[in-house]
C-alpha cells in the first residue's frame, strides 16, 4: 500500500527507520502527470531498492513561464493510482510551502553544463532544478536517485552538482521510453493535436537519420541542416537548436569522448525535446 507523506519531519523519519535497519533507499523525482517513461523509472528503482520514494512536486523555481507554470497538468489521484501498480513505498508529495517556507533565500548554480541548449532557452531552469533537487535529496536521504536520460541536459547538471558538492548519493540514468513510432514519452505529449501528433515522430525520425549519417563520416553540419529542413517541412514551426555536443559537459564534442546528439523544436505551440547517442 503505498502511502502519500506531504511533510518532511515524517518522511525522514520513516527513511531513517529504514536505513537504520540496513535496507537501501531509492528517490524518483518528479513533477507527476505520470506516463511509462516515469515508470520506468519508478520499475527500476523497485527492482534494485528495498524501498522506494516517488517524490510530486511542481518545482515553480524551474518554469521561466509562469503561463507554463500555470498549464502545468496537476493529476495526483491519476499518479497515485499508477503507482501502486509498480507498487512504490511512499509519495512524499509535499506543499510548495514545505519545500520553500518563508524567509527561503538559497539558490544552487551548476557552472558550464547549465549554460547551452536548455540553459540558453530557458534562463534560470537549471538553478531551480539544482536547487530543488538539492533539496529533495536532503529531504529524502535516499542512497540512489533515478533520473529519465530524455533530460539529458538535467541529468548530466544533476551529476556535476553531486559530484562537486560531494552530495551522498549515487545518480542513475535510466533509457528513454518511446511510443512505438519513437516519439519520446512526455507529460507535454499531451497538449499535441491529433494532427500534431502524428506528425511529432519525425524529430526523433530526423535525429536518428542525422546520426547515422554523422556516424558514417558524414559532414555534422550537411546532416543537421538537411535535418532541420526535414522538420519544418514536416510542420514544426521552429527548431530552437539541434546540435551535437559532448555527451556530458554539454560543450563542444571532444576527440575520443562521447557525443550526444540534441534537439529541441516547436510543434502546434508544443515545445519537444529529444536527444541520442552519437
Ligand atoms: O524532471 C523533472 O520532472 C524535474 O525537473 C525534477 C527533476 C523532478 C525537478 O523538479
């Protein structure tokens, strides 16, 4: 039976009992409007941990829209229910009032790696991402944190920040969940049209072209721009970058080092992201 805790004193005591009794504990943050690439996560964590934590909480420090903010689905009863199918422990689900009470005035910066793709698009995301999670770490105390690879920005931002701050946790990343046409799983997936929708598969279609053709020798700008073509010919009204990149500072590719391959694009007023190995 999975139980719902909205304050902090009570999980961490909960947790404490756990780990007193020498059982491992493992956190999967989110934002809830829970679809299969969550749980996922929520599967793996099941499966390595003796006790799970899902954590639901709308961060309102990470949206630089408040209009996104706003439109942010809310379905906690929907999340519930889904995840006692995996089953988890608990849902520490907290008030935005726990997690930022009055008088807060801390903020966590992660240098270099919050700056590109995301961090240019959306000024100030990553701190409040840093920062949130910093603290949901402390809240939980939990030994492992599982993190979706479809964030792969996020994910590399919350791997600098652990392993500059020496936070006493261990980051692991789990696959992208696609829909069976490669669409990545998305809580914004949602808002697309039916029109929309069906045409939304072509950026990971795209990406995945690109890459081979990068892989194969290929000149990287050709590939990118004959993809960037392919989506707005598709319908997307804007590519906001598609670009490869060093698979974990997020700067330009190093010789001999992991690249990764990433995309973000407008489509029906719907912004997707994406990204692949190289
Ligand atoms: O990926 C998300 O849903 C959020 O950015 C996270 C990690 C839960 C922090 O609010």
């Amino acid at each position: 039976m999975t139980r719902i805790i909205r304050d902090i004193a009570t999980l961490q005591s909960l947790v404490r009992g756990w780990q007193m009794q020498g059982q491992g504990v493992g956190v999967v943050p989110t934002m809830g409007a829970l679809h299969d690439g969550h749980l996922s996560l929520a599967r793996l964590a099941r499966a390595n941990e003796d006790r799970v934590i899902v954590t639901i909480f709308v961060n309102p420090t990470q949206f630089n829209d408040p209009g996104d903010l706003a439109k942010y689905p809310r379905t906690e009863q929907a999340d519930a229910a889904l995840l006692e199918t995996v089953p988890v422990d608990v849902i520490f689900a907290p008030p935005p009032d726990q997690v930022y009470p009055p008088g807060f005035t801390s903020r966590v910066h992660v240098g270099g790696v919050s700056d590109p793709l995301e961090g240019a698009m959306r000024p100030g995301h990553f701190d409040g991402v840093a920062t949130v999670v910093t603290k949901l770490f402390g809240m939980t105390r939990a030994d492992r944190a599982y993190f979706g690879e479809k964030d792969w920005q996020q994910l590399q931002v919350v791997r600098r920040l652990v392993a500059d701050l020496n936070l006493p946790v261990q980051i692991v990343g789990c696959d992208t969940v696609r829909e069976t046409d490669g669409l990545a799983m998305s809580s914004r997936n949602a808002r697309l049209s039916d029109a929309a929708r069906a045409v939304a598969p072509v950026l990971y279609r795209e990406m995945t072209r690109a890459a081979g053709a990068i892989a194969v020798g290929g000149d990287p700008g050709d590939a990118l721009m004959a993809a960037t073509d392919a989506l707005h010919a598709a319908g997307f009204d804007q590519v906001e970058y598609l670009a490869v990149r060093d698979a974990a500072s997020l700067g330009d590719p190093v010789p001999g080092q992991p690249r990764r391959l990433l995309a973000a694009a407008w489509l029906d007023g719907v912004r997707l992201i994406d990204n692949i190995p190289l």
